[in-house]
C-alpha cells in the first residue's frame, strides 16, 4: 500500500502475479493442416480412373473428393485419419484441375492432368475413306482440326467444333489409300494422333 499525493489509499498490485501461463494462450490459436493426398496416376483420359489418397484427416469422419470444385466421390476416414478411395474421370475438358479432398475443416488437394484422346469408329471403315473420329479430353468448345500426314506431306480433312464437355466427333472422309497418322488438334494447342489405314 502507498498513500497518494493527494492523501487517497491507493493499492499497488503485481500484475505479474495475475498473469495467464503462455499455453493458455498458444491452445487457443489455429492448428496447422498437416493433411494431404496424393494420386495415382496423375494423368489420364476421360472415362479412366485415379486413385485418391489422402492422410492427416479427422479420424472415422466423411471425406469428399471433388475434381475441379465438383464432387465426385466420398470415402471415410480410419481411426488414423487416411483414406483411400477412387474414381471415373467424368467428360470434362482437357486441362489440369485440382482434386481436392475435405472433412469439412481440413482439406488437401493435388493437381490432375485430364488428357486427350481419340479414336476411329470400326464400323464406318470404308475403302478410300478415313473412318469417322472421335475425341475427348479437348478444349470446350473450340475449333478442332483434323489431318493426316505420311512421308509424302501433311493434308488438312477438314475442321470440327468441340462440345462444352470437350468432346468432338469428326465424320469419315475421303482419301487416298495408304497409311497415315491422323491428328486432331484443337485451338489451344490440346492435340493427339493415332495411326489409321486408308482401305484401297
């Protein structure tokens, strides 16, 4: 106790004596996530499938995976927090997008490569025609170009739109007879080709 200068009792107290230990404090403060995923493979085309793994999650909880911000699957959490679950890449466009997984607090993701990919229709092989083509895993729409080259030259067949899913379908074309590689390229630079037989 002290006695002030105008005569009024004052009291002096230690506020260190009152003070809250430092790990009241730092409990309250945000954990890190240390959760993450991974995949396998981490490319592919549409209608293919990748496996999805992830650790540090709440245990026994409900995960959701999503592709590009869109669920797609659900899986649970052991008693550890990992989880494994996989899924069929939907018809989306071609490109890289983030398979994410949450709890619904922690949440990981890891980029995926959806490829292109073509491939001819059996049925319409014809002689002296290219059969008809189709393709996923494109651009959405955009003008797809489509030609054949061998050891005498590149020749363009024609051009096609893709659709908002990034799919395309090219109808048969007439050529000469021989072995060709045929391509279908898109705007953005998105291409693939296979080889193909022009039936004399």
């Amino acid at each position: 106790m002290s006695i002030g200068r105008n005569g009024i009792l004052a009291t002096m107290f230690v506020l260190s004596m009152f003070a809250l230990p430092v790990s009241t404090f730092a409990s309250a403060a945000a954990t890190p996530c240390t959760c993450s995923v991974s995949l396998s493979p981490t490319k592919n085309v549409v209608g293919g499938t990748v496996n999805v793994a992830g650790t540090g999650f709440a245990p026994n909880t409900m995960i959701t995976v999503s592709i590009g911000g869109k669920n797609i699957q659900t899986a649970t959490s052991n008693s550890m927090g990992a989880f494994s679950t996989s899924f069929v890449i939907p018809m989306i466009p071609g490109g890289t997008y983030p398979i994410a997984a949450t709890d619904g607090v922690k949440k990981a993701h890891a980029p995926f490569k959806v490829l292109p990919f073509t491939t001819i229709i059996r049925t319409t092989i014809k002689s002296g025609y290219v059969p008809e083509l189709t393709g996923t895993g494109f651009a959405a729409n955009s003008v797809v170009t489509v030609t054949i080259s061998n050891s005498t030259g590149v020749y363009t067949l024609g051009t096609t739109t893709s659709l908002s899913q990034g799919q395309f379908t090219f109808p048969p074309t007439p050529a000469t007879p021989g072995h060709y590689s045929l391509r279908a390229t898109d705007a953005t630079g998105i291409t693939r080709a296979i080889p193909v037989i022009v039936k004399a």
